[in-house]
C-alpha cells in the first residue's frame, strides 16, 4: 500500500492551527508546506498504480520508510497527508515552531541551508533514500535536482490540499507527469 489506509498522524496539527497567510519566514507557530519531489525524468520506479492504488515497489518501500521518519528525527517538524506515486510524492510538512522557516527558494547554495529549513529537509530526504536505493541494488535512481513547493496559507487550502493528495492515486491516468502523458 502507499501509506495512506489505516494511518495515523501522531501531533497532526488541525487545520484551524493556520493563523492567516505569511510568506516564506513565517513569525507564526506553525508553517504548512506541501513539497512535490519528482524522479529523475519522472521514471516510475516507485511503484504502480492498480486499480486506483499505489502499491509500492521497494525503492518505493524505502521513500515512504523515510518519508515518515522526517518527523520522528527533528523534533520542530510534523507530517500531514502524503502519498507516493509512481514518480513523486506529494506530502504535508508542518513545522510547529523552533525551527528555522525558510524554503529552498531563500538560499543559494546547499552550503547556505540553513538546518531544518525545507530545503535541508528535502535535501536530506532525497540524500538518504538515494543512498539507500542504491546501496539496495533496484535499479538506477535519481531524484530531479529541485523540487515545488507551496505554502498552505488558510483552513480551506489546507482541506483542499489534503483531498488532492488522498485522491491522487485514482486520478493517475488524468496525470500530465505519466510517461504515456508526455
């Protein structure tokens, strides 16, 4: 499965915790983002879609694996709604306070990131899991080299974003990023 049945958010922050808008430092207690991090060339290595499913493969098993653990190893952030795809992953990332709230877009160099950033963050992720990839032996892997992100600024896109996210695998066909949609 893709992580989505059954599971639950541990300090999941409500929607209501969204305090009005703020820019990419945010002086509020909490800053929903929502990073998309594709494959390199949108290869669709990280699983399939089966009827309206994602069923990982093990690269795939790997991303979520340390997807989750984000949160569980820097104490300033928490997830919301994700899902892997075949070739991205779509997620929630909240920072509940102490951390540094800036986003790739306010730094130049990975030298210049500053710790628990997203950009860090993401950084790291995609570091990690590639090694791991790798190391496991399922084939080439690569992520693209930046990713998109979005800052949720409201109750209603914070709803709006979470049912995309829930209802992206039954829409994969609709999906412009499918290799057969190129």
């Amino acid at each position: 499965g893709c992580g989505l049945a059954g599971r639950t958010f541990l300090n999941r922050p409500e929607a209501s915790d969204i305090q009005g808008a703020c820019g990419p430092i945010c002086p509020l207690e909490l800053l929903f983002n929502t990073p998309t991090i594709c494959t390199q060339d949108r290869r669709c290595v990280l699983g399939e879609i089966v009827e309206g499913e994602v069923v990982l493969s093990p690269a795939g098993l790997v991303v979520e694996e340390e997807w989750q653990r984000t949160a569980t190893i820097r104490e300033h952030v928490s997830l919301d709604e994700f899902v892997i795809m075949p070739n991205h992953l779509h997620g929630i990332v909240v920072f509940t306070g102490g951390a540094e709230k800036t986003s790739h877009r306010d730094v130049s160099t990975k030298a210049n990131l500053k710790p628990d950033s997203l950009g860090s963050i993401m950084g790291q992720f995609k570091s990690v899991c590639t090694k791991r990839i790798r190391g496991s032996r399922f084939g080439p892997f690569d992520w693209q080299g930046r990713f998109y992100e979005h800052i949720i600024r409201d109750e209603s896109s914070l709803g709006t974003i979470r049912q995309y996210i829930v209802d992206n695998p039954a829409k994969w066909e609709l999906d412009a990023d499918i290799p057969k949609n190129f």
